[in-house]
C-alpha cells in the first residue's frame, strides 16, 4: 500500500503544471499552493529507508523545495510564486549537477556505480561529458520554464512545463541511452585490446 500511495504521490508531482492550471480555475491561490505542499509533504514522509543515500537525499531535497515554494505562495498568495516551480527545480538541479562536476563523483557517476562498480576512466570521462550535457539541458530548460512563468499565459506554461520539458527530459535520456551503448562497446574493445 506504502509503494503504491509513493507511486500515486510521484505521479501528482510530475503532474504539478497541470495540478495548477486546474486547481487555480476552481480554487484560491492559497488552497491550490497549500494543496500542493501537502503532495510534497506526503512525498516526504514517504522517502523509503530502503532507498541509497544518494536517492533518499535527492528525494527528501526535491519534497523540500516543492514544501518550500507551495508555503511562499501560501504566505504570498501569488500564481507567479507557484509557477516559479519548475524553474526552481531546474536551478536546484543544475547545482547539484554542476556541484557534482566540481566535487566528484559526478551525479551520474554515481548512478552508473549503482550497476558497475568497477568504472575505467574512459567511463568516468563519459559520465563527466553526460553531467556537462545535462547542466546544458537543466540550464536551458530553466530559462524557458523561468521564460514562461514570467511572460506566458497560464496555457503556454502548463503546457511547457506539463508536456513539452518531460518530452525534451525523454528525447535526451533515450538519446543518452543509446551512446551510452556505443560507448560501452568501445570502452570492452579497448580492454580487450589492452
């Protein structure tokens, strides 16, 4: 019941442009913001203990910034505050990314050690350029979803944020997916060779 309620949660927050766009049609600012801090708090709650350190700190961060941002647009009563969301995420990510550059292991070093401890330093490289492309990607996505936030209707932001940045997120990774592939093969045929 825990996983399934964790899963209905992830789902909600995922779906947060969309919670706002239709929420603020029926609602204050106020009850949709404090609706929204409830998800996220619930998401907090439910962090697994099962989960890596690494995971569970991402997890209780994000619910934290979700929580954090929700309660200013409760305090302020404002859309812009609630629709500053995505940017933010996209800025917290960002840091964590590029923090990761500056203080390795890389963020998706670390992901890749979850399947492959022992990395060779062509991988490490690999995973350094991959976090480098994902800085790229958080860094432009943030300016569009900031972009939208401040000059768009409340159409073109759900819609962005809602629809169009998870496409561009699934296009990257499933590109990323597939060099990762041709890497790999590479990195066995120097080894071998080696």
């Amino acid at each position: 019941m825990k996983k399934f309620l964790a899963v209905i949660i992830a789902l909600l927050i995922i779906c947060y442009p969309f919670i706002v766009y239709f929420g603020l049609n029926y609602f204050s600012i106020r009850y949709v913001a404090l609706g929204i801090a409830f998800i996220f708090l619930l998401r907090l709650i439910l962090v697994r203990s099962s989960l890596s350190v690494f995971s569970k700190r991402f997890l209780i961060s994000v619910a934290l910034v979700g929580i954090g941002v929700s309660l200013i647009g409760v305090i302020s009563n404002k859309e812009l505050i609630i629709k500053l969301y995505p940017f933010v995420m996209n800025f917290f990510i960002f840091c964590l990314f590029s923090y990761s550059l500056f203080c390795p292991p890389t963020i998706i070093e670390r992901l890749a050690r979850l399947t492959y401890q022992d990395l060779p330093k062509s991988a490490i490289k690999y995973t350094q350029k991959v976090t480098i492309v994902w800085c790229i990607f958080f860094t432009i996505n943030g300016a569009i979803a900031l972009w939208t936030a401040l000059f768009a209707s409340m159409k073109v932001w759900t819609f962005y944020n809602g629809f169009v940045s998870y496409i561009l997120i699934g296009v990257l990774f499933v590109t990323e997916f597939f060099v990762r592939q041709i890497v790999k093969r590479r990195i066995n045929v120097e080894n071998q060779n080696a």
